[in-house]
C-alpha cells in the first residue's frame, strides 16, 4: 500500500512540472480578441493589455502571403501556426521557431511596413494565425512591446497570384556587413530575350541587389565591391519599393548566374551595410516564347527535299511544351502537321512560307514564318541509250533512243549529226535512226532541253568503216596434176569497199609452215595468178585467202590430185604379181563353192525338220480322235470268229460288248488317216555327211502263237486272258418286225474319262489284232485295229473306263 501511494506521487509531480509556471497572482489566460478576415474594420483598436487574433485560415506550402500595416504605437506583429498558438493563449513561452513563422514575425514594430511572407514548403497545410499584441505578455521572456497605451492599426492581408515563372517572392533580412545568394545558379542559365523582373521591398536597411556571372562571383566573394556586375539588373541602396527588368543579352545568355542580396559597403552608388537590413525579394522570370524555324536550305532545286525543324527554338527554361510543335506547310493557315521537324519539297518553281507554331507550358503561345524559294537549278542530263561507240557499214543504219532526265522535266531534245540538226522532239523517250555514206569517225549529239530552258548535250562517236569480205570466185585450174611438171591456178576477188586486195595461197594443209596452228594459212604465193609445181603425188588442197584492207578475208579451196612419176618394173615381179593373183582367184573360188555347199545343206536339214514336225502333229491328232462305233464295232467282231472261238453277234450286241449303245457314234463317219513317214536322227544327221553310209535294217520280232480260247457257260476267255461276257456265246435271235419308233430327244450320257492303256503290239505289222490291259480294273482284252490306225479309243467290257491304245 505505501508502495502504491509513492507511485501515485511520483505521477502527479510529473504532471504539474509539464505545466505553465505563473505566480499565484498570475494565474490567467491570455484571450484575444478575433477579428474576421473577410471584415477587418479599418483601424483596429487594441486596448493596452490586450490583443487581436486573425485567423489566415489553412495555407497551402509556398502560398504567398502579403501583409500592410500602419500602426501608430509600438506593438508586436505576430505569426503563429496551429499547434503554436496555444502556448501564446496560455501564457507560455511562445518565442520558438516551433510555435511561430520566425521569418514573418516584427517584434516593437512602430510605423508603415509592407512585406510579403511565403508559407514554409517543408511541411503540409495547416491553419495559421496572426497575432497584433499590444501587452505585457507572460511568455515574451521581456522582448517586444509592453503596451502602455491603445493601439490603432491599418491592416490587410492579400494572396498575390504566384506567377507561373517565380523564382523568389519572400522576405530577406541581413544583418550588419553580409550577404546572402538567393536563386540557385541552375534557375538561372537563361535564353537570349528571356526577362529577369527584380522587386525589392524594404523594411529596414539600404541593402542592394544584383546579378553576376561566374567571375564576377569569384571577385566578389574574394572581398571586392562588385563593381563589376551584369549591367542594367540590379537594384542599389534600396530604401524605397523600386523593381527593374532586365532582358538577357547574346553575352549573358546559356550561361549560369547568380543573384545576390548584399548588406555591405559597396558597390559605388549602393549602401553602406552598416545597420540590419529586412526587406523582400520578388524574382520572376518571363522566358522568351520565340518559335524558331530551321530548315538545311532556304533556296531548293525544285523536287530537292529539305528538313525542317523547331528544335532551335529557345527552351532553356523549359518553356515550350515540345510535344505541340505545330506546322502549317501550305500557307492555308492551319496547322495540319504536329511534331519537332518534318522532311519537304516542291515539284514546282515558287516561294513558298513555312509557319510554325509553338505553345509555352504557361498558356502562351508564339507563330513565325519562314519562306523557302524554289527554283529549277539543276542542268538536265541527256541519255542515249544504245552505246557510246558505234561501228556501222557505208549506209548501214543505226537506231539510237533517248532517256533524258530532269528534277524539273525534260522539255524536248534534239539529234544532231556531225553537228546538222537533224530532228526535233518534244519530251523524251524518242528514237532517231540514221546512217552515213560516207567511211571514217562521225558524231551524233542529243541535246536535252528542261522546263527552265536549261539544256546539255551528249554525243557518242559512230565509226563507219568496210565489214563485207571480199566477194570470191571459184578457185580456176587443174584438178589433176603430175608431179614435177608446173601448173597455173587463178581466182578472181571483188570488193567494192576496199580497192587494195591481198591473195595469199597455200598448197600443202598437212604441213604449218609459220607454226601458228592453222596449216591452211601459210603464206606459200600471193597474187589473183599463181603457179606451183607438186614434188610428190598424193591428194592435196589448195587454198587461197583474199584480204581487204579492213582485214576481213574470204578463203576458197581445190582438191588437186598429182600423180606420180611412173617407175619401171622388173620381170620377177611381173611373175610374182601374176602368181599372187592366180592364187588369190583359187583362194576365192573354193571358198565360194564351200559356202554354196554350206547353205544346201543347212536349208535340207530345214526342210526334213519341217516333215518331222508335220508326222508328229498328226500322230497327236490321230491319238485324240474319238473313234467311231463302226470302227468299236468291228474290233470286237473280228474277235467272235472262228479262229478265236468267239460266237458272232449282231450290232446291237456288238455294241454292248464295246460299251456304246446301238446309237453311238451312228452319224459320226470312220476317220482314216495316212502314216506319215517318220524320219529318224541318224536320216537326218546323214544329210550333212560327205560320204553315204549304208543304214542298219532291224528285225521284226517273231509272231506270237495263237491260243485257242476255252468257252465255260457264261463267259468267253480271250487266248490273252480277257474274259468276255457270255452275251457273246448267244444266238443272234430273228429280226422281229416292229413299227417304227418316233424319234425323241435322248439324253447323251457323261463320257467316262479317257485313260491311256499299255498294248501289246503284234509283230506282224499287218495283223488287226491289238492287244491291251485297263488302267483301272486291270482287265486284259484284244481288238482289231484296221490296217492304217495306230491309235483308238476303247471302253473297257468289264469297268466301262475309255482308254486309248496303240499298236
């Protein structure tokens, strides 16, 4: 608990040292009287002891504020913020940067004072108040006025409009014998025209104002007066409200300078510095608006482009808005293009204006014109088109054609040769055809006239000059020569260009002479008549070349055979050419005959290869030839004599023995073929044999015995083994008469498949018996097989499959 009480204490003597130490018999407050801004009565009267409050209200930072005021007693002009006043209203020490504006605060002030007051920019908004105090006050720590009598005062208060372009508008004190720089010396690099306004207010002192350059301050702050100063902006001994506008000159222009507010001796005309100096400063600056037109040239060519630009224009100061140059190219007066430069020409000769108008970021604007003159200045340049050198023949033509060119335009041309004129045209693009007679160097001159008269000429040389060869005959002369002997040859040449002709003629194309490469070129005669005498025969060519003097030539030619001396023989060789002669004609001959033989034998053994070819064909015919029911029918019969033990039957029997019916094969006639004789390999390869040798005959192979078969009940057994149905051992019964069937249609049966069988040939070749075994059921059987078939087509009697046999 005692802990408790001691804390308590301790709190409540901290809290009453924070207050407003006052003696007993002092303890008030201070209370003013308020007096409104927009009613100010003219004048206040303040009572002794007491004091008037006007609210400025809230004030932006840097807000200018201008006070006048006339009193006619001593008093305190006070300026207080809001967190201030409240140390004044309770009779606490108030004298403290922190409670009040220090700069605007005039302390036993007497008398007419005009100044002007800048709110302070280093902190935010807020409401400020102005104090007249004409008392004692408790918290004036004894300075300033005391009061002692009424107070009568004129006061106002006004917000002077800040200029777009203020550099300073506040108040300056200076104490005795100094100075102090007022503008930062990057304010103040300045355009040519740019104004620099000066305004001084006093309060107290006789300070000076002035402006320097840069070795000027050096001097000045060395201790020298400044008696050399920028002339026509300053402001000496300034007792009385006085400005001065200074224009700035080419010398002082982009350049840095600086401004000071002096309170020394000096400079001469100026004050002395010898007492405390309070005034204010008004610095303002009016930026030259100068719309500036540049261009890289004034006097153009006509199409000749140029360049325009506003860059030029005085900125310095920032004082041009640069993103609003604004251009007028056609004097029309508006102002169709936007930008800092533009490129432009004309196709036509004038004087032409160029306005340009700029806006300054403070709302003023500013127009200028510059004129631009075209003229054409540019000589025309002809062209031919078709070469610079040209090399023609006696009254051969030539076409040449014309380009010419001009910035202004080609007016017309003119063709000249060897300086007639010989055509006119209008414009370009014309065309000029001609030729000379006459041999040697001639000219021909275009000539190129522009718009603006002016003209230029171009010629090119034409070299007229012999290009026909000589014309040349046939070459005249022996074609065939004989060696030794001297021969003439002649050609006649005409060219009726080149009087002076040279022949030139060459007798041997094997051999080059001069080693040129050219063996038809060697220069062996000359003249139109030569003659020549050939040493050795053979076949040679004779060429002759005719030059004329352009060095063109012709060249003809002759085939000259030359025959050699004869040469006497020997008659050895006479024997010798005869007998290889002879020999040669035998040697010839057998060879013929042995070809001849060679051919006959080669075409029989064709022809007996074709015979061969026609037997086998029929055979394969005769083999696939269905046979008859005739022809069935008479094999099996020849088998029911009595030599073979077998019963004849009647067709119909017959028939069924064979496997066919009494109708097969009834319409199909007997086919008969005749042998083809079969020629063997030994015939053939005997064909092409020089000698004949006699061929060996075979042998027929012996006749087998008959035997005799043995008949059982029911069935006939061939002597070979084939058992034959009993039908064949039975009476033939008589032929009953019957009425004649109507003939219908019958179904033909499926033909069984053909097989081939294995028959046992007899050795006797004109026996008609034939015997064979079935494929299939292994059945053995015997046929007659007329005298001319080698081949048939049998049913088998006992399984009915159809094979085919042969002898």
């Amino acid at each position: 608990m005692r802990h408790l009480r001691l804390v308590l204490l301790l709190v409540t003597l901290l809290l009453t040292s924070t207050l407003p130490l006052s003696t007993a018999s002092e303890g008030r407050a201070t209370t003013c009287d308020s007096v409104d801004l927009n009613a100010i009565p003219d004048p206040i009267i303040v009572d002794d002891q007491s004091c008037v409050k006007i609210a400025l209200g809230e004030l932006q930072p840097g807000t200018i504020v201008e006070f006048d005021v006339d009193a006619d007693v001593n008093f305190d002009f006070l300026v207080f913020r809001n967190t201030g006043l409240p140390a004044y209203q309770n009779d606490q020490s108030y004298r403290s940067p922190t409670y009040w504006a220090e700069d605007s605060v005039f302390e036993d002030m007497v008398g007419m004072a005009r100044w002007h007051w800048t709110v302070p920019t280093d902190e935010g908004a807020k409401n400020w108040f102005v104090i007249l105090d004409n008392l004692d006050h408790l918290g004036d720590d004894g300075e300033g006025a005391q009061g002692g009598s009424s107070l009568q005062v004129t006061f106002d208060v006004s917000f002077p409009a800040t200029s777009y372009w203020s550099l300073h508008d506040s108040l300056v004190q200076l104490g005795v014998n100094s100075h102090t720089k007022l503008i930062d010396e990057n304010l103040l690099v300045l355009d040519e025209g740019t104004q620099v306004s000066i305004r001084g207010i006093p309060l107290a002192g006789n300070p000076d104002l002035f402006i320097l350059t840069e070795n000027q301050r050096l001097n000045y702050l060395d201790g020298s007066a400044p008696e050399f100063r920028v002339p026509g902006a300053d402001l000496l001994q300034i007792t009385s409200e006085g400005s001065i506008t200074w224009t700035v000159d080419a010398t002082h222009a982009n350049q840095p300078l600086w401004l000071y507010a002096d309170n020394e001796m000096g400079p001469s005309g100026g004050g002395d510095g010898s007492v405390e100096a309070i005034f204010t400063v008004i610095i303002e600056l009016l930026p030259v608006l100068d719309a500036t037109i540049t261009s890289t040239s004034v006097a153009l060519d006509v199409g000749e482009s140029t360049t325009i630009s506003a860059t030029d224009t005085p900125n310095l100061s920032n004082q041009v808005d640069t993103s609003a140059y604004e251009w007028d190219l056609d004097g029309d007066g508006l102002f169709e293009l936007t930008g800092p430069s533009t490129d432009i020409s004309w196709q036509t000769e004038g004087t032409f204006p160029i306005s340009l108008r700029i806006n300054g970021v403070d709302g003023r604007t500013d127009t200028s014109t510059l004129s631009i003159g075209v003229s054409d200045q540019t000589y025309p340049i002809a062209v031919i088109n078709g070469g610079n050198n040209i090399v023609r023949g006696f009254s051969e033509s030539f076409t040449l054609a014309s380009s010419s060119t001009d910035n202004f335009g080609i007016d017309r041309e003119e063709w000249w040769a060897d300086g007639v004129l010989v055509q006119s045209d209008s414009g370009t693009g014309n065309s000029f055809t001609y030729s000379f007679a006459s041999g040697g160097n001639h000219s021909i001159t275009l000539r190129a006239y522009d718009l603006a008269n002016w003209s230029t000429d171009l010629t090119i040389n034409v070299t007229i000059q012999d290009r026909t060869a000589p014309e040349l005959e046939a070459i005249t002369g022996p074609k065939e020569v004989m060696a030794g002997e001297e021969n003439t040859w002649r050609i006649n040449a005409t060219d009726p260009n080149s009087p002076q002709l040279s022949w030139f003629w060459d007798f041997d194309r094997s051999i080059d002479s001069d080693g040129n490469g050219n063996t038809a070129d060697d220069k062996q005669k000359s003249g139109d008549i030569v003659t020549w005498t050939f040493s050795e025969g053979g076949d040679y060519s004779i060429t002759c070349t005719v030059i004329n003097s352009e060095g063109l030539s012709s060249t003809r030619e002759i085939n000259v055979y030359v025959e050699s001396q004869p040469v006497e023989k020997s008659s050895t060789m006479t024997y010798v050419y005869g007998g290889g002669i002879i020999l040669l004609a035998l040697t010839l001959i057998a060879g013929g005959a042995f070809f001849a033989r060679t051919i006959n034998q080669r075409r029989t053994h064709k022809e007996m290869m074709e015979v061969e070819a026609a037997r086998k064909s029929a055979e394969e015919a005769e083999a696939n030839r269905e046979v008859g029911r005739e022809e069935q029918l008479s094999m099996f019969q020849n088998r029911g004599s009595s030599s073979s033990g077998f019963a004849r039957g009647g067709g119909d029997e017959m028939a069924e023995i064979a496997g066919v019916g009494s109708g097969y094969g009834a319409q199909q006639p007997i086919v008969t073929t005749t042998p083809v004789q079969s020629f063997s390999d030994s015939n053939l390869l005997s064909a092409f044999e020089e000698e004949e040798t006699p061929v060996a005959q075979s042998e027929p192979e012996p006749k087998p015995e008959d035997i005799s078969p043995t008949t059982t009940g029911k069935s006939s057994v061939l002597s070979s083994g084939v058992e034959l149905p009993s039908i064949l051992n039975q009476q033939s019964p008589e032929p009953k008469s019957e009425p004649t069937p109507t003939p219908m249609a019958t179904e033909q049966a499926p033909q069984p498949e053909s097989k081939s069988i294995i028959a046992e040939k007899e050795s006797d070749p004109e026996t008609t018996e034939v015997r064979g075994i079935c494929n299939d059921c292994e059945q053995q059987y015997a046929v007659d097989m007329p005298v001319g078939v080698n081949q048939a087509q049998i049913i088998c009697p006992k399984c009915g499959t159809r094979n085919i046999i042969r002898r």
